[in-house]
C-alpha cells in the first residue's frame, strides 16, 4: 500500500538558522519557507536526490509542533511521510485494520498541495505517519 518515502519532518525552534545548517553547512539545497496556518507550521524543504527533509517550526504556542518542542527541546523527528496511491482506499484500508487516523478522517491539504492524512503514532511503532496522496 505505501509507496515512496516522500519525507522525514524534523521540528525545529529556529527555522532560519536550521536552514543555514542545512544549506551553508550540510551543501544541500533547500526552499524558500512556505507557512503552512491550517497546520500551525512553517515549513522548508532540503531536497535531497532520493527524498526530502521538512523542517518544521511551529507559528504560534498552539501548534501541535510547539506542544513537541515542549517534549523535545532540542527537537527532532517529528514525522515520517509516505505516497499512497489513493488517500482515500488507504484511509479506508487503515481504519478496517483498526489502525486511528487523526482528526476528522478526511484528508487536508499539505505542503505539496496534495490530500494528507496523518496515523497515530501509538499504532506504528511510536512514529507519527503522514500519509500523502501520490
């Protein structure tokens, strides 16, 4: 069912100097921030040639990446990504397994622009899954 690994989210407090570590220290090539309010975050991309690291930094006090730096001062990974081929069969595939979809169970719009959903972390071995339509 899941398909490409399409990304490793790591939440972070600074946005502007993980990017810089990134960029200035690591070589890669990274996008320009992209807020993202329904999800509470602003986002950068690393691009790397087989996959991508999201750098997550929350937008306010409420957003569930500033509950994790709560937990996590230093950061850390958040999330973990993968592409499904139909967001909504995998969905239905997932719950009939008795695995929980966060929120209400439908799909949101994510960072690429495509439907979302997102596992909970307590049926996966301890890590969030982000699930996106491919």
């Amino acid at each position: 069912m899941i398909g490409r690994l399409n990304h490793v989210a790591i939440a972070v407090k600074d946005l502007a100097a993980s990017t810089a570590l990134y960029r200035d220290t690591l070589g890669a090539r990274v996008s320009q921030p992209l807020p993202q309010p329904e999800h509470g975050v602003t986002v950068v991309f690393v691009e790397l040639p087989n996959t991508k690291i999201e750098l997550l930094e929350p937008m306010g006090p409420d957003s569930p990446v500033a509950k994790f730096l709560e937990r996590n001062p230093d950061g850390g990974i958040h999330h973990i990504c993968y592409e499904v081929d139909d967001i909504l069969a995998a969905r239905d595939r997932l719950k009939a397994t008795g695995a929980r979809v966060l929120g209400s169970g439908e799909p949101r719009i994510g960072a690429h622009g495509k439907p979302v959903l997102f596992l909970h972390p307590k049926d996966f071995c301890g890590t969030l899954v982000e699930l996106e339509q491919a």
